[in-house]
C-alpha cells in the first residue's frame, strides 16, 4: 500500500456477498459514493455469489482458476470461485474474503472458531477507521470480532428487527452485543422503537438513496392498462392475496387489465398455479428478474406493495419517484407509512386485507383523477431520497464517528 492512502481514512464494509439484492445494492452505492469522495473502501464479504452487482471502482477481478495472480476464495462443491485482488481499477475499492476454505475446516465448534479468528486477523490486518456491517448474523460476528482493536463498529438492520433477529439465539447475541456498537442505522421510527432504550440511543434513521435509474421525468400519457409488482416471489411479499384481489377486478368487469410481476423467488411455481387455478393465468404475466425494471414499468396504471413485513422498501421508493399510483400495506415496521401519507402521495391499507385491497385498485382504475393526483405528488420522493441527500447524510454521521 502506497504512502498517499494512508493518510485517507478507511472504510471497511462488511456483508455476506454482493449478490444482487436491496441491502447488498444499498452497500455498493454506498462504497462507490466513499471512495469517490476520497475515502479508502474495502469490502470484507464472506463468499462470491454468482450474480453480484457491478463496483464501479472494484480492484478485484473474478477470473478463471489458473490466471495470473488468482487466488481462491472459496471452494463450495458446486463452484470454486477464484479472484485477481488486483486484477480490477489500481488503488480502487478492495475486497477481502472471509470464508474458510476446505483445507480450513475441521469440526463444526473448531470451524466457528475459525471464522471468529479469521474475521479477528482480518480487522487487524485492516485496521480501519470505521467498520460498517449489515444485516443479521454480520452485525453480531463484527461486534464479537472487532472488540480488540478498539474500531468504531456501525451495524445496519435493513428489514424488521423482529425479523432480522428472530430466533432466541440471535436475539440474545443481538441485546448483549448491540450496545457495543459506535452505532445503530436503521430506516424508519418503527424500526426503532423495536429495540430497548439503550439500543435506540445509539439508533439513528437514514433513508435509502433512490437508485439514479428511476430518478427522470414523470411518464404523461394514457397509461398502460398494466398493474406491476416488483418482489421477491416468496410469502412475506404475500402475492398471492394479490392474485385473489385481481380476480376480483376482473370479474367487476376490469377484464383489459393485466397483473405483472417482476422478480423471481421460492414461491413462483407455487404462485403461477394459483393463477391457473383462479382462472387468471391469461391476464398474469411472471417476467422473472428483468434489467432496467424503470423501463418496464414507469407507464404502468399502478404499482402494489402487499408485504407483511418490510424495512425501507427500495421498490416502493422507485415506483413513488416513477410517479406511478400506488397502493401499499401499511406493514411493521413503518417503512412505507415515513414514504406514503394515504390518499395523498399514494394509498395505504391494512397487511393481509384483500378487501381493502380490492376497492384501492377499483378506486385507480375508475378515478383517473384521483391516480393522476396521488402519482404527481409521489414524485416529491424524488427530493428526500435522492443520492446527493442521502449520501451526504451517510457522510456527516460517519465523520462524527471517525
């Protein structure tokens, strides 16, 4: 390492991949930002996922075992993955593995231990100015690893608390270990207020950055006779009680709407059966993970949010600054109730009420008026959540960390 980065200050980030997901996309924009801003970035991630986001600025390179200067950084059964550390940009944001290879693994007790030791020499190692984990069990091991050498540890809870430490175990970890923590991020009062006092002293709510894709002008123009989810295809996102609202406006006659989800997940086979068993699989379309999800859906008449649980919903943020009208369960822990203010900018209803659902999808389609209100004013979101604000927020709460 050169003298001139020594004298930036450094931060590690700390996650279990960057495989393309919302807090996984989250981090990246947020190392991006940093090193752009002249700080030192290393990612420290457990393994290498197969479809990661793209680091702008990576000094790693994924190449094919044998290359010049490849070392492997895991070696699961299914595919061995091996790295360039300095096959990406010169001086960019590195990236350190923390995963045990086979040839570190013994039994289950020596290999926790390992992974403690591992985490342990690589913060050592490092020694950076801050570190930032996020996400479960990364902010309990960053806590129980980072102690010795005395770094301000910030750990992020993306989703419910109830959620990301559900079982006695990780909630124990979590109540002995959080008030070690130089600080807490969350992404909404609710999320907050889920923790005991002295956790939520060291609590502070930044919001995520609006991804610059869906930031442009509001489509104006007859819309597309189109309602759009984008989700993960699993229980908590809870589709199928969209799929059984549907049915109910096709049968009030709304018989040229079509219903379509973006994303993928466990519950797709499951989902695409029920549509078939509604008899609605004509008007249900499932496009899988797309590119460019702006694209497909800133003409739809109106996007729909049903999870049962959520943190600061990426999706939802997109569709508001698409300016499309939307409808969202006002779900714990509050995520959408700090975005939506109901029959305003967009249109809150209760988890898990069909019926609810129902007359909010009627009430888009037949007032046009009303929709075109609520999806001009959804557009504001644009100005809280964009990357200048947010970002900036990130940066005066580490500086006064640092």
């Amino acid at each position: 390492m050169e003298q001139g980065n020594k004298s930036k200050k450094h931060i590690a980030m700390y996650i279990g991949s960057l495989q393309k997901g919302g807090a996984e996309r989250v981090m990246t924009n947020l190392a991006d930002f940093f090193f752009e801003q002249g700080y030192r970035v290393t990612f420290v991630t457990t393994y290498l996922a197969d479809n990661e986001y793209e680091v702008r600025h990576a000094a790693w390179k994924r190449v094919p075992a044998g290359a010049p200067g490849a070392e492997l950084v895991a070696d699961l059964d299914e595919n061995p993955a091996w790295v360039d550390p300095n096959g990406g940009e010169k001086d960019g944001i590195a990236r350190v593995f923390s995963a045990l290879l086979k040839s570190e693994q013994k039994g289950r007790a020596y290999n926790l231990r390992m992974r403690h030791k591992k985490l342990q020499d690589i913060w050592k190692n490092l020694h950076p100015d801050l570190i930032l984990s996020f996400i479960g069990k990364n902010n309990i091991m960053a806590l129980s690893t980072a102690g010795g050498e005395k770094i301000p540890v910030v750990v992020s809870v993306r989703s419910d608390p109830d959620r990301e430490y559900a079982s006695l175990s990780m909630k124990s970890s979590m109540l002995a270990l959080f008030g070690r923590a130089a600080g807490v991020v969350v992404q909404s009062q609710g999320a907050k207020e889920k923790f005991p006092g002295y956790i939520q002293k060291k609590c502070t709510i930044l919001p995520n950055a609006i991804n610059p894709s869906f930031i442009r002008k509001r489509y104006i123009g007859e819309r597309e006779k189109k309602i759009v989810m984008v989700a993960r295809l699993d229980a908590n996102k809870n589709q199928s009680m969209v799929l059984e609202a549907f049915k109910e406006i096709l049968e009030k006659g709304h018989k040229d709407y079509s219903l379509v989800f973006y994303g993928d997940g466990p519950d797709r086979i499951k989902l695409q059966n029920m549509a078939v068993k509604l008899g609605i699989d004509k008007n249900v379309e499932f496009k899988g993970s797309v590119q460019h999800v702006a694209e497909h859906i800133e003409k739809a008449s109106m996007f729909i949010l049903a999870s049962k649980q959520e943190g600061m919903p990426n999706s939802l943020i997109e569709a508001m600054s698409l300016g499309l009208p939307c409808i969202s369960t006002d779900c714990p822990c509050g995520g959408p109730r700090d975005l939506i203010t109901d029959g305003e900018n967009g249109i809150l209803i209760p988890v898990d009420d069909r019926e609810a659902l129902v007359s909010a999808m009627e009430k888009l389609i037949t007032d046009k008026d009303f929709a075109e209100k609520i999806g001009t004013e959804a557009v504001k979101i644009q100005e809280k959540c964009s990357p200048e604000v947010t970002n900036q927020k990130w940066k005066e709460y580490f500086d006064s960390l640092m």
